[in-house]
C-alpha cells in the first residue's frame, strides 16, 4: 500500500500566476480549505460561468483572490462561500464584475489593504448586476488604520439583495488617502433596517439603500 503525504500547507484549489489572456469557464469548485481561485500578476483574464461553493460557515475561503492584475472580467458565475465572495486585493486595477450571485459569505470586497502602513493601491473597479443572499457585507472596503492605500474609481451600479447583518455597506477607508471618486448607483440591500457605514471615502450616491452618508 503506498501513503500519499499531503502537505499541510496546501490550500489553494487554483492558483494562477503570471498568465495573460486567460479564460476560464464552465468550472465548478467545492470546499477547498481556503481561497478557491486566487488570481496573482494577470492581465487580459476572463472568468465566466463559474460555480464556486464552500460552507457558509467556514472561515477564510474566499470564492476570487485577485491581487498584482488588471483588466480582469468576472461574470456570470455563483459563489457562495464562509467568506469574501471575491476580493481585490493590492496592485488591482480596470476590474470589471457583472451578474454575479454571492453568498452566503462577506459580499464583494476591496482588502483588507495598507497592514502595517504598507502604500497599496485598488484603481478602476466596475461592480454591476450582482445580487447577494444573506451576505454579512454586500459592499466592503476595508483599509488599516495609517496606512497609505489609494482606492481610486469604483463604481458599483444596479446591485440588490439581502444582508444578514446590520451593515449592508461598509467603506471603512481610514488610510491616510482615504477612498476618492466611489459611485453607487441603483442598490438595494434588505432588510429596509440595514446601515451603511462610511469612513473618509467620497463619490456620488444615486438611488441607494441604506443610504451612504458619505456620498452626496
């Protein structure tokens, strides 16, 4: 009989690194014990029709890693997952994220970014046609405290859905940069008793609920 040793630092079911042009579709994941797909130093990669699935309540299985890439289409795919249905991470830019279905899990995220005061940078993100089921955030930015992160032109445009906590929205941009040029657009995240909280990021609001205080 021959054992197989598996390597207890095996987490990622797909890693994709420094490869351009991709297209990946039609692919189902379930349960890795971590992130699902983690995108690393791509550009010009398309990600459509994709089922992503892990237990609602399993910790730090994020459905999409990106980070270090640009000109990324996600769209057209499912992820439910414990945590971020996708999050953009350092060095990410020109992100395009149409139809998707996310959750359970944390919503659509921009980092955690700027750990230890680290300078990092999220520039162009197009969030549109997404709903959420039960997320304990749709929309989330987080920055560390003193850090020097940029996030620089998101707009997120007709996205709807249900919250299972009290913040549907969360831009917590506490960088010293703070988050610049944010647009919402047509979202509606239920219960009518959800909060949105909003720190140090401006932009425009249009048709948004709960209301961004933050955003004129």
């Amino acid at each position: 009989m021959y054992k197989i040793k598996l390597s207890k630092t095996i987490f990622l079911a797909l890693l994709i690194n420094n490869c351009n042009n991709l297209q990946l579709s039609g692919t189902h994941h379930i349960n890795s014990p971590k992130s699902q797909i983690s995108i690393n130093q791509c550009k010009n990669a398309t990600l459509s029709g994709l089922t992503i699935t892990a237990p609602g309540n399993s910790p730090n299985t994020d459905g999409i890693d990106i980070a270090q890439s640009s000109f990324i289409n996600i769209h057209h795919s499912t992820i439910s997952t414990g945590d971020d249905c996708i999050a953009l991470n350092d060095g990410t830019s020109n992100i395009n994220i149409t139809y998707i279905n996310c959750g359970p899990g944390h919503g659509i995220s921009i980092g955690s970014l700027g750990k230890n005061g680290a300078y990092e940078t999220v520039e162009q993100v197009y969030v549109s046609y997404c709903s959420f089921n039960g997320t304990t955030n749709g929309v989330r930015i987080k920055t560390w405290l003193e850090s020097g992160v940029e996030i620089i032109g998101v707009i997120y445009k007709d996205v709807k859905g249900t919250s299972a906590s009290e913040v549907a929205i969360n831009l917590d941009c506490r960088s010293s940069k703070g988050c610049s040029d944010i647009i919402m657009e047509e979202i509606n995240i239920a219960p009518s008793n959800t909060m949105a909280i909003c720190n140090y990021a401006s932009g425009k609001a249009s048709f948004v609920s709960p209301k961004v205080p933050c955003l004129v």
